[in-house]
C-alpha cells in the first residue's frame, strides 16, 4: 500500500505515531505521500515494520506515477 493510502485508510493519528516510532517526522512524511521526496532504505524498511507490514517498501522507496506505469502510443506490448 502507497502511503497516501495508508494515510487515507488508517488517518493521521495513527501514521503520524507509527511514523514517528519509525524515527522521522510527519512533516517529512508529507513530502513522501505527496511524492515530493523518498525515503532511504533504513527509514523505509522502519516505515513498513510500523505500520504492521501494510505499507509497501517497494511503493515507498520506487513511487509509482502515472508517467512511470504508461505506455507508448503505437506500442502493443
């Protein structure tokens, strides 16, 4: 799960406490949901633990965007 999701399912006084015991800032958390910024691996790998395994590391550390996921006009594979 993204951490814009998370976000949205579990609300803002649950992450904010995971996060937090993850060892960053909710300010910085901000950044990572509106994908101006990434997370390292470490802080990362902490995210993930404390949010019970919901969110994703993959989506935390490679975000997905709508650019990186389309395809080429004209490309049928």
């Amino acid at each position: 799960m993204s951490f814009m999701d998370w976000w949205k399912k579990y609300g803002t006084a649950h992450c904010r406490a995971a996060v937090e015991r993850a060892g960053t800032t909710w300010a910085y958390c901000l950044h990572i949901a509106h994908k101006r910024k990434r997370p390292g691996p470490d802080l990362a790998r902490r995210m993930v633990k404390e949010s019970g395994d919901v969110l994703s590391l993959d989506l935390l550390l490679f975000p997905l965007s709508e650019k990186t996921v389309s395809v080429p006009k004209g490309d049928k594979d």
